[in-house]
C-alpha cells in the first residue's frame, strides 16, 4: 500500500513550488496528451472546459477539464494529472481501491511525462493563426491556380508525347502488318 511519504516523493516533490496556470488551450491539449499516455490510446470524445470547482472528469462520453479548480490544493497541471491519474488507473484497475500504488505509479508516470515535455514552459501553447486580409486571401488563390495551370501544361506535354510516341508505334506496327501479308501472299502462291 502506497503512504504519504511514497506519493510525496514520487510525486508531489516533483512539482516545483511556482507552478503557471495553463490556458484554456494548453490544458485541453495537455489533457488528451495525458490521457493518451495513461490509457494507452487517444481519447476519441469531445473535450470542453470546466470552470469553477469542478474536476478534470470524463463525464458522459465528453472530458472535462479545469485548469484553475478553485478549491484545489495544487492548481494547475498538478491537480489535471491528478484527476486523470484517478480516471484512467479507475479504467485500467477496475478492483483497485483510490490512492492505490498502481495509481501512485501512474500519476507518477504522468508527473514525469508533464515535466519531461515542458508544460509548464508553455511547451503547449500555440501561435495564434495570423487573419488574413482580402487582398492577400486572393492573391494567394491566384499564385495557387498559376501553379495548377503549369502542373496541367507539363501534363500536357507529356501526353503530347506519349501521343507522338504511339503514332510512330502505330506506323511501324502498319509496316510489318503490310510486310507480313506479303510474305503471306508469297508462300501462298
């Protein structure tokens, strides 16, 4: 049986003492990665925020997650690795009680996991996309169909080739037709 101590060393003194809040982005992202790595396979449901004192669950078919519990001891990525840490080992060892060692691992393992791919720098966040003004909207749409009218051209020449190559096969193929019905004509008689 895991005690106090085991979790604090395998887990809670990981954590360092000034942990970010992830955005709304990064908590959802770093949750599918943390289920994934925890269950073993992508999580295939939809993923919505939650707000207030409500845990990172999954709940109907649909993964909750807070990333700013407002009750929470640790906020934060300590508390989402936590909670899934509950979801998946209450998936993977059904008859195992809450706070077992399977799960201790586990959060252990998604501690590690957090830590290792940089979370907590922001290794998550995102660029946001750069809006695009009509004009550039259109002239990347002319360049893209300048490339298409060249790749359809090159195309067309190929065919045009393969075409000239066929009709010279043709003609040669005519000539042994005639030398061969006169060679037939001449065995005959």
């Amino acid at each position: 049986m895991a005690t106090r101590e085991d979790w604090d060393r395998l887990v809670n003194d990981k954590w360092p003492s000034d942990l970010p809040i992830p955005t709304e982005q990064e908590a959802i992202a770093g949750a599918k990665l943390l289920y994934r790595k925890g269950m073993g396979k992508p999580f295939k449901g939809e993923v919505r925020l939650a707000s207030g004192n409500r845990h990172t669950w999954i709940r109907r078919g649909v993964l909750y997650v807070n990333p700013d519990r407002r009750r929470s001891r640790r906020k934060g990525w300590p508390d989402i690795v936590h909670h899934l840490a509950h979801y998946c080992q209450r998936r993977l060892y059904p008859l195992a009680k809450p706070h077992s060692s399977q799960e201790l691992y586990l959060e252990r393992d998604l501690t590690a996991y957090v830590l290792e791919k940089g979370f907590l720098e922001g290794a998550l966040k995102k660029e946001p996309k750069k809006t695009l003004t009509a004009f550039e909207k259109t002239s990347l749409k002319y360049e893209k169909t300048e490339k298409a009218i060249g790749r359809a051209n090159e195309k067309l020449k190929r065919l045009n080739s393969q075409i000239l190559r066929t009709e010279n096969r043709l003609k040669k193929l005519a000539k042994q037709k005639k030398y061969y019905e006169k060679a037939m004509l001449k065995e005959q008689s």
